[in-house]
C-alpha cells in the first residue's frame, strides 16, 4: 500500500476548518483520485479549546506553528493562518529548510515575499501551491499555469473581492448609500479585521499582482500596483452610469505594454450587458486572454469555507500525485523584474461634476477638454434645484495624462464646484 501523505495544517479557522472536513468525508475519494491516502498528522492554532464542529482529539496538537512546520511526521506544511509577516512565514520558511511542500492560501505573504520564498522551495527541491489565495474555488492558477501554457498572455483583469461587489451590486439593487450597505457587510461578516483591506482595494491587489506574476513571468510586484478602494463611490454614481449603460466595479487589470507591467486595481465603468457587468453579490470573476485561445471567463464563488477548501485540496491532491510544476508557473530564478508603468492604454472615462448655473459654464468645461485633446462622446446635464448644475460627460478614447492634463484645467475655470469624478470606462 503507497504511504500516505501527511498533512500538518495551521490555522483552524474557516478554511483549515473546512479542509479538516473535507479530508474526514472524503478520504476514500481523494486516496482513490491521488493514489494514495491523505491524512492528517498535526495541526496548530490559537485557541486548543474552541469547538470548531469538527474531531480534532486524533490529532497532534502545535502550539507554536513554526514547532508544526518542523515535524518529521509531516510531508506537507498547509499554512492557513494569513498575515504577510509573522508566524505565517516564518513557518512557511521552516518548512520549506526542513524539505517540506507547501499549500497556502495566503495571498499577502505571497504577494509580498513570494519571489524569495519561491527561490528557497526551489532551491530545496520543494514546491509552494497557492490556488487557494486568488479568487477561492475558482481555478484560476491551474488555468494559467496548466491550460494556458501555450499563449502568450495579453491581459489577465477581474472582480477578485466579493465583498466590494457585494456592497456594489447592493447599492444599484436598493438604492442605498455606501455607508448603509457597508455597515450591512460588517454585520454579516464580510469584512476582513481591517476593512481597508477589503474596501480599500488592497485584498484584492494581492491577488491580482501573483496573476500578473504567473502570467507575464515576472517577479512579483504588489508595490507597484496603483491602488484605489471603493470608497469614494456614491449611490449617485452608480445610479448614473446606469442610466448611460454601465456598472461599477473593482476591478484588476494587468497587462505587459510597451512601457512596462501595467497593473492597476481600481473602480472601473463596465457595459452591464457584459460578463462583468452582471456579475452579483459576493462572486468573483476572472478574464484572461491569450493570444492562441482569444477570451476566457471563469467565474465562481471567491471565498468561503467550502470553495476555499475546495482549493487547498486541489493542490494537496496534485502533490500527492506526484505532480509538480515551477511556482509561478516557470523556474523562480527566471522571473524578471518588470518595469512599472500606469495605465497608458487609451480609454473612455467618466466624469461627473458640478458646475456653478451660469451662462458659459459648460462651454468652458468643452473648451478645456477640447483643448487637452479630448473629444465629447455624450453629455448629460440633470434637473436641479440648488445653485450647482450636476453634469455627466462620457469621452471618447484618451490617454490618462491627458485626463489629468484637462482635470488641472477645469479648476481654473472658476465654474467647477468641488472635485470632478473621473472613472475608466473598461472594454471587455
């Protein structure tokens, strides 16, 4: 009979809850897909007492995760703690020197120290698997490292955190303000400890900057990527650009230009006719496009017990099989560094301002976009009973430093009130 592969597992929240679970009711099934038995040996966590719904009592008890990492009893280290810094990579690291593979869903430590812990596995002959930290259930990184090992790879975009599209989708659907519907989120628990990890776009960036990695072959560079949260986005907002069409999302982009590794997770108008655009709730998406297969879409639930789950068992099975790939999908060493560059791709935008209710306040708004080369797709001027005049303007194709370049010249006008609203408008 082949030796079983034995997990130790730290971190016995919802995630290591739910691959505790999935290894007791499916053991046959995954000897049967694998080829041999999966078991568990150890686990860690912070609290030995709490009843997470599930028998732990034939498992050997860590107190200290790094202690779990080093065990001889152990073939896989399965790190679900989270955190980019702290116990998490430090016992990532320890198993990694005491020749362990590693699974995790830890999309922070990946996206910040995932090149120099993808050289030590390397180097030890150790591999790291990470489905889990993009986009939950959704294969993803099997999609771009297996599938799609024969195209180039033009563009990588997607909605990866569920709960801005939750508090998105909820503000078009009833109406409400921003603030409502993210106290809602709070209550239900979709928030991360620090919401500004979530809202703020920065949860979601993670996971865009290991596509990216995976993708173009480059190191990974979460620091380099221009972030921009949700919080900005108003009930009027979203209630305009559906009447001209569109939705808002957080949305990635990352794509290998002329000037460098564009990368760029911000709130985008989208065509609400498209995939994207009638993405709900909580799910996530993902679009990647090559330049052999054209346009994909994989689309899926982006957190959660089961789907995460889900995700670590995948990559448990692939290494009980014996099947082994580089960590992003080509030798660490390999990766290059890749210049920056903001988006210099060509777009519609989104502008919504205010201007002062006077004779010759929108010529002057024309004449400056006009003057940094920027032509008028539609306008709309809306009903009004104050002073200020609500106008909405969707251009035509044009370069973000000509955005800027006509954004600098409208507060010179003495007509604008207030800052202008600008969002990309992104063809997919």
């Amino acid at each position: 009979m082949p030796e079983p592969l034995r997990l130790g597992i730290a971190g016995l929240g919802t995630v290591g809850t739910g691959v505790v679970r999935i290894v007791q009711r499916h053991a046959k099934l995954l000897e049967a897909r694998s080829g041999r038995p999966i078991s568990i040996s150890a686990i860690s966590a912070r609290s030995r007492d709490k009843d997470r719904g599930v028998r732990l009592d034939s498992y050997a008890w860590e107190d200290d995760p790094v202690a779990l990492a080093r065990r001889s009893d152990v073939d896989v280290f399965v790190e679900l703690m989270g955190g980019a810094d702290g116990p998490a990579k430090a016992a990532t690291e320890a198993a990694i020197a005491t020749g362990k593979d590693v699974v995790t869903a830890n999309k922070a430590m990946l996206a910040h120290h995932g090149h120099a812990l993808a050289l030590a596995a390397e180097d030890a002959g150790r591999v790291i698997r990470f489905e889990a930290s993009v986009a939950g259930g959704i294969p993803v990184i099997k999609a771009l490292t297996e599938g799609l090992a024969g195209n180039a790879i033009t563009r990588v975009m997607g909605v990866m955190n569920g709960t801005c599209n939750f508090i998105l989708t909820k503000m078009q659907h009833e109406g409400l303000t921003y603030d409502a519907v993210f106290d809602e989120a709070a209550k239900l628990g979709y928030l991360e400890a620090d919401p500004k990890l979530d809202v703020g776009g920065i949860d979601a960036g993670h996971k865009l900057a290991l596509l990216a990695a995976i993708a173009f072959g480059t190191q990974v560079a979460f620091d380099d990527m221009e972030l921009e949260g949700i919080e900005r986005i108003t009930i009027e907002d979203i209630e305009l650009a559906a009447d001209m069409g569109y939705r808002i999302k957080l949305l990635g982009v990352a794509q290998m230009t002329g000037r460098g590794l564009e990368q760029r997770m911000s709130p985008c108008l989208v065509p609400d006719n498209s995939p994207l655009g009638q993405l709900e709730s909580a799910t996530n998406m993902v679009v990647l496009e090559g330049d052999s297969v054209g346009q994909i879409v994989l689309r899926g639930p982006g957190a959660g017990e089961g789907p995460t789950a889900s995700a670590v068992m995948g990559d448990v099975v692939d290494i009980a099989r014996g099947f082994r790939l580089p960590i992003f999908g080509q030798p660490a060493a390999s990766l290059t560094k890749a210049k920056p560059s903001r988006a210099s791709i060509p777009a519609p935008y989104y502008l919504r301002m205010k201007l002062q209710d006077k004779p010759g306040a929108l010529a002057k708004i024309a004449a400056v976009l006009g003057d940094a080369g920027i032509s008028i797709d539609r306008m709309r001027q809306y009903g009004h009973t104050d002073p200020t005049a609500p106008v909405l303007i969707v251009t035509h194709k044009t370069s973000r430093s000509a955005l800027e370049t006509a954004i600098a010249g409208m507060t010179k006008t003495s007509v604008l009130v207030g800052e202008p609203v600008a969002i990309r408008i992104e063809a997919v």
